[in-house]
C-alpha cells in the first residue's frame, strides 16, 4: 500500500512539472503590405479606440511614408496626420484618427471592409 501511495504521489508530481504539452501556439498577426490603405486604417482603428501615442504611433508613420502617392486623398490625409503626430492629448489622437479614418473610407471604399 505504501508503495502504491508512493507510486502515486510520484507520478501526480512528474504530470504537475511537465504539464499537458508545450507552450501555446499563438496565431500569426496578418498584416496588409506596407502602404497598404486598408492596413493603415487598422493601425488608425487602434490609436482611435485607445487614443495612445509616442511609440504607437509608429505604424501609422510608416504607413503615411509607404502609402502611394497616388492615393486619392493623401494631401487631405497628411495634412491630419501632421495634426495626428503633434496632438497632446488621447481625446485629440482619437477624434483625428477618426477623422483620417473616414479620409480613406471616402477614397478607397475597399479598405472600409476589413
């Protein structure tokens, strides 16, 4: 019987350290190409619901930078991405990434559907 609680107990331990399996797989972040209209206002989507600033900015820097200058509106964009980059509040960086939100909905009707 003590060998039966021992075999137990030691067994219960070796399950409890190794666990179940390996580390979680977590999916891979899909990303549009750089410049992409419809990746920029994903990126957009995150500052307006947040409002947050300094490094979380990056991808919308990137992507004013990468995206075409071709692009219906992109005088109308940057001039409310240079308000964006300069704005001091999280109230400001929302109303202005919705504000360019609605800039690529109305140019590129594609980038609306994600």
């Amino acid at each position: 019987m003590l060998r039966l609680s021992l075999l137990c107990v030691v067994l219960g331990f070796a399950f409890l350290t190794a666990g179940c399996g390996g580390p979680k797989q977590t999916p891979p972040v899909q990303r549009e190409p750089e410049g992409s209209p419809v990746q920029l206002r994903k990126d957009l989507g995150v500052i307006a619901e947040s409002g947050t600033g300094d490094s979380a900015l990056q991808p919308i820097v990137m992507g004013m930078t990468a995206l075409d200058p071709n692009f219906a509106k992109k005088k109308e964009l940057e001039a409310s991405y240079k308000k964006l980059m300069s704005a001091g509040s999280p109230d400001q960086r929302k109303q202005l990434a919705t504000e360019m939100i609605g800039i690529i909905d109305s140019a590129s009707p594609a980038a609306a559907t994600p």
